[in-house]
C-alpha cells in the first residue's frame, strides 16, 4: 500500500487553523487502506481536525480517517443498531438517524467533527453523553496489524475521556477506529433539563406538558449552538476549549457559598461539575483578545483564531486564562483538544 504523500500542508485540515505540515499524509476512505500502514516511529491519526491544536510540522504519519457509510444492522425489540464509518461528518449522521425515524443522538447535534473520533472523546451536550448510545466499535491496530472490535464496558468511557485517549491507544496513533455502531432505544425519552434547551423549546411554543418530538429537540439544541458558537469557517476555533471541572462536593459547596449564581452539575459519583465557561467569563476573559488569540464573546469557553495566530500565541492566551480562574475561584482549568 501507498506510504503517503509526503509534505503535506495540515493547515486547512484543522479547524483552529494553525499552521503546521506532516512529514506523510495518507488519506483513507476504505478500511482495507490501513494494512500495512505503521508510520515508521510516528503517527497520528486524523479525523475532522475540530480538536485539535497543532503546535508545529509533525515528523511523521498523518493518517486522515475518511471512511464513509452509514447503515441500519439490525433490531429488536428493543432497539435500533446502526452503524457508521469512522469519516462521516458527526452531525450529518445525526440528522440521517432521525430522518430515518431512529432517535436518540439529537442532543448531540451540530457537535464538530467525525463519527470515528466521536468515542475516543466520549462526546457530549445538553445531558447526554455519547457513551449512553453507544454499542461497539471496530478499529485497526498498527502493531498488531489486524482489527479488533470494542464493546461499551472495553472503551471505559468517563467525562470527556476513553480509552483511547490513553497513552499508548489512539494518542499515541496505534489504533484508527473504522466503524461505530450505536444503540439507539425505542422506548425514547427526551432529554431536555437543560436551560438553554428548555428556553428554546418554550420560545418556540412547546412547553411541559407537552413532550417535544426528537426533532424539536435537535432543532433547538442546533439554534442554541449557532447562537452561542462560532462557525469554524468563518472564525477558525476548537470549539470547547477547556474541560468543565469536576470537583469534590465540599469544594463545590464552598465556591456556591462564596458565587451563588455558579452553575453546578451534580455527578453520579457524588462529585459535582462546574460549567467552565461561567467561571472564565467571571475571570474576566468573555470576548477578550490576547493578540490574534482569544476568548469567544459569546461563549467563554471557545478560544479562537482572530487570523493568523500560531501555536505560541494559543498557549500565552490559555495559560493567562488558567491563570486568571485560577487566582480568582482557585479552580484548575484542563485543556480538551489534543496538542499534536
């Protein structure tokens, strides 16, 4: 197979548009593409390049996941599974299951990105986490040059994390996930506790008692995101910037005793996670620039790429960021793209 064409300029395939080049750069739309492919010492897998920051040339394999396909596999009683190659654009497929009449992802709509890196993130907005739709999924193994497929309990999915977000998985480019599949319940319940959510189903007049359709509920979660985040195209960014933190209760109950307008989400684990954004915004830092970098003015939590700005610029403006929630709530703010 083809070892990738060399230099190869990564610039328009990030959505935070840094610059930066692979040494190689393979582009794979059929999962067969995959043997033989090990990148000599490095490698890094791809998909939609929505997060991730690129902090200069990478001196070894760019393997970019463009598998397309979607399909319904089976049901039963139960449920509908359908999967989806690693490529297809993560919000296309979303509103593809719902025109099919298979609800369960719509309040993960216009989220950026790819299928295939949709569990290594364990993506997830509005109340629902992408782990509590997913089955299994099949990916290819550099080392071991064969496929290998992952139910729900081998991904150990938690906040934002998998387990191929680990050192030595999917980080460290020896696996590329090819297929997802998802379970989708018949027995559907919306999920809409959220504000934002709840507000823009009122505000179109669909109000308790009566149940919203799956597609008021992606229509409003897809309103709620166009208001509050940027458009990559037209103002490069990685979309959420920084993780929500999670902390201990009592700590928690301290920071509300001291902000009582703090947003807080209890967890199942006792613990409690705070909305990020809020606290960058009471930091001071909502629509504030630190050179071509800075802050979104309408959602805190994205930073963005006013033009031209590189990988130095984005680390200035994050680490006077952490800095600022840091003196001000004494709360350690954790970046969410990976830095390649």
């Amino acid at each position: 197979m083809s070892a990738g064409v060399p230099d190869v300029d990564l610039g328009p395939l990030n959505t935070l548009a840094l610059p930066g080049r692979a040494a190689r750069y393979l582009r794979v739309t059929a999962a067969g593409q995959l043997a033989g492919a090990d990148g000599g010492s490095r490698r890094f897998v791809l998909g939609g390049g929505s997060n991730l920051v690129l902090t200069g040339d990478f001196a070894g394999l760019v393997v970019h996941i463009a598998i397309p396909g979607r399909r319904l596999l089976r049901e039963d009683a139960d449920a509908w599974y359908v999967e989806a190659g690693a490529g297809e654009n993560w919000h296309d497929f979303v509103q593809w299951t719902l025109a099919q009449g298979w609800p369960g992802l719509e309040n993960l709509s216009l989220i950026p990105g790819t299928v295939g890196a949709a569990p290594v993130q364990n993506i997830g907005a509005y109340g629902l986490e992408l782990a509590e739709r997913f089955h299994s999924l099949t990916a290819w193994d550099f080392e071991k040059q064969a496929f290998f497929t992952v139910d729900r309990d081998g991904c150990r999915f938690a906040y934002r994390d998998s387990l191929f977000k680990q050192e030595g998985w999917h980080r460290d480019g020896r696996v590329a996930i090819t297929a997802v599949v998802f379970r989708l319940p018949k027995a559907w319940r919306p999920v809409c506790g959220y504000a934002d959510v709840a507000g823009e189903l009122g505000a179109q007049g669909i109000a308790s008692p009566t149940p919203p359709t799956p597609r008021a509920i992606a229509d409003a979660v897809i309103a709620v995101r166009r208001r509050k985040l940027p458009d990559p195209a037209v103002i490069p960014n990685a979309g959420s910037f920084f993780h929500n933190p999670v902390v201990e209760r009592g700590a928690a109950d301290a920071l509300r005793a001291r902000h009582p307008q703090l947003p807080c989400y209890p967890q199942p684990d006792g613990r409690v996670k705070l909305a990020a954004g809020w606290l960058i915004e009471q930091a001071g830092w909502k629509g504030k620039d630190l050179g071509p970098v800075g802050m979104y003015e309408r959602q805190a939590l994205v930073l963005v790429n006013r033009g031209g700005a590189t990988v130095a610029d984005v680390r200035r403006t994050m680490a006077a960021v952490q800095a600022a929630v840091r003196e001000k709530f004494g709360v350690a703010l954790t970046v969410e793209p990976i830095l390649l």
